[in-house]
C-alpha cells in the first residue's frame, strides 16, 4: 500500500513504536461494541423482522444472508438505528470534560500533519470549545432565532459530511429544516465514501463546514494545504480486527488481513493496533467487494471493520474479535479557512452552538432521528455502500 511521505516518516521511527504515541495521543475512555445490547442476537433479529432461520444458517454467516435475503428493506432500518444509536453514545458533545479530552486529541494529530502550526489557532480552537461546553441547555426558541440571524447573510452553506457518520448527517437534516424558515439553506453532500476521498473532494471543491475523521489527513499527501480548520470534535468511531475461526492450529505461515485501501483500517493496519506481528495484508480495493470478501474469506484470515459491519461479525459465531485490536478514531466538525476571518466570528460561533443544540434534540429523540434518515432514499444507498453491506 502507498504511503504518504509525512506517514513514512512518521512510521519509520525507531526510537519508540508510535501507535504507542498515536495511541495515547487518541485518548481514552471505555466505550465497548454496543454489540448484542443494541442489535441483538442474530436469531431473534431475523425472527423479529419474520423470516425463517436455522442454525446451519448462522453458521454458514449471517452476514451474507442479512444483505442478500433481507436488504435493503426491513434489515437496513436495523442496522441504521444501531448505527445511529452508536454514533450517539461515543459523542463527546455531552461533557465538557470529554469534549476537552476529545478535542485535545484531535489538536494533536493536526499538529504532526502541520494543519495546526500556532499558538493562536490553538487558542482560537480551544475558545471556541469552552463557548460550547458551558451551554448545556436546550435552546429557545427566541435564541435559535437571534443565531439564525448571523448565519442569514450566507444564504446557503455548502457542508460535506460521509453518509457513514448516520447521526451527524441526521443533525445537518433537522437543522437544515430548522433554519430554513430564516431562508438559510443547508446543501449536505454525503456522496464520498470514505475520509479519504472526502478530503480529496475538498481540496477539488468548496464547502463551507465539513465532518472530517482527523486520521484521514494522514493519508494524503500535503494535508497541511488543506482550506479546512478544526472547530471542534463530535464523536468517535471504533474499528476492530475480526478472525474467521479455524481449526487449524500450528499453522506457521503469515496472517492474512483484508485491509480497505486509503481509509482509516489501512491507518490502523500501519500502526499496527492489535496487528499480528507476522501478517501482511490483502487489499480491498472497492467499499463494494466487503460483503463478499466477508463470505468468502477462509479459517484463519482476518478483516478490519468498523461499525454496523463490527457488530454484525460481533454476532456471527463464525468470526471472533483479535484481542487489543480496538482503534479510536475521532470525528471532527471543520470549517473553510475563509470562516477564519474576524467578520465571520458571530456566524462561526452561532453555526457551532445550533449544531450542538440539534445534535441534543436528535439524540433524545431518536424516532425522529431514525425518521429523516429513512425518507432518503439517496442517503440509504449512500449509507449501505458506505457500512459496506451493498452487493450491486
């Protein structure tokens, strides 16, 4: 796999392994698989949603006969409400203390990639967070309308977020609604598949807000370039290393790990968390070839997944989790460079408070959050292509 010049180096130290550094760089926090809790069992999943199931079937992988039995009907409204369901629960957003641990995290990794060079940009990032820390409560209706008014002027803010990230892209929705009585409209692009891409988009077109995964810089080439400064940081998402279970045992040849290429599980494979120390890796060049890679993978070989794919090995009696292989990945809220100048303060500023407020209201209502999710039919081929759970 080709890496970044700044990646190279930074791998090739030798004084100390520096996914240690990285690591600890991530912070800490106890956030398990949500696993069996949200999703359910693997039988009482089918049997709920009506369909016949036997145990030669959980055998066989029940991931391969959710997605060509089931999808994209009843099965995918399952896999969204867990998806959303996790994106909620590892927010930082609830916490002042958590969202200080967060975001001190994401300083960090924007530091080594240059996009973070001074002690006023860190001091600006750091302001802005206290401002939303201490607004713990709901909205009124008479605020929301004096933010809206520093955010009129704009007319249309263009922002970009993967459809991976179900509860970000779910907020975007409801405040889009919301502000579009002040005439203030919302264009949500969640077409790119990964953060990678994404970040590549953004250098080819404007956007004034994006959602971007802090390790997606690391996997492009001169990210410090990058017209994009962080504001603040929302959440994480978790990535594990999954083995197909054998009964082979003393087998000396290398372990074989399907690896998705320039995406964060490449990030995680070069660093090495939870990574055998013999292994190499096969590359999955297409977010399409994951359901059959998934199917047709033999006893022994091994897959890095993040959620909804991670829960549903997590059920799967044929996969088993590597131990130690839990990587974090924070998810950050970033504005256009031109959102920097001193006139756009109070719209900054007003943006960041309303997204916050919105991100409360969909967390405590998750029908509702479910709901406008649901009634896009673009957001959902955009959503299974991007969890890897499409087969065209």
């Amino acid at each position: 796999m080709k890496q970044p010049e700044l990646l190279r180096g930074i791998l090739s130290k030798k004084e100390k392994p520096y996914h240690e550094d990285f690591a600890s760089n991530l912070g800490s926090g106890t956030v398990g698989l949500i696993g069996a809790a949200a999703f359910g069992p693997a039988g009482a999943l089918l049997g709920a949603l009506g369909a016949p199931l036997g145990k030669s079937i959980v055998r066989e992988g029940i991931i391969s006969y959710v997605i060509k039995k089931l999808f994209p009907k009843r099965s995918l409204v399952a896999v969204l409400k867990h998806k959303l369901e996790v994106d909620f629960v590892q927010s930082c957003l609830d916490d002042s203390h958590s969202m200080s641990d967060a975001l001190a995290s994401s300083i960090s990794i924007l530091k080594i990639v240059g996009m973070i060079r001074s002690d006023s940009s860190e001091k600006r990032i750091l302001r802005n967070n206290e401002l939303l820390s201490v607004r713990n409560l709901l909205l009124s209706q008479e605020q929301i309308t004096d933010l809206a008014t520093h955010l009129k002027p704009l007319g249309t803010i263009k922002i970009s977020c993967t459809s991976i990230h179900a509860a970000t892209v779910c907020v975007f929705k409801a405040l889009a609604a919301r502000l579009l009585p002040y005439g203030i409209n919302l264009e949500i692009s969640f077409e790119d598949i990964n953060g990678h891409y994404q970040v590549l988009t953004s250098k080819k077109n404007y956007f004034d807000i994006a959602v971007f995964p802090n390790d997606a810089f690391f996997m492009v080439e001169n990210a410090a370039e990058t017209a994009y400064r962080l504001m603040f940081t929302i959440n994480c998402q978790i990535q594990y290393l999954f083995h197909r279970k054998t009964k082979n045992i003393g087998n000396n040849s290398k372990d074989l790990i399907h690896v998705y290429q320039d995406s964060s599980a490449h990030m995680h494979y070069l660093l090495g968390k939870g990574i055998p120390k013999y292994s190499e890796s096969r590359i999955i060049e297409k977010i399409d070839d994951f359901p059959s890679v998934i199917q047709e993978m033999n006893g022994g070989e091994m897959i890095i997944v993040w959620e909804p794919l991670a829960n549903l090995l997590y059920d799967n009696s044929d996969f088993e989790l590597v131990p130690n292989s839990r990587y974090k990945i924070w998810n950050s809220l970033y504005c256009n460079k031109t959102w920097n100048k001193p006139s756009m303060r109070r719209a900054r500023e007003a943006f960041n408070i309303l997204f916050v407020n919105e991100w409360r209201l969909c967390k405590t209502n998750k029908r509702m959050a479910t709901d406008l999710l649901l009634q896009d039919e673009e957001y959902l081929m955009a959503f299974s292509k991007g969890a890897g759970i499409l087969i065209r």
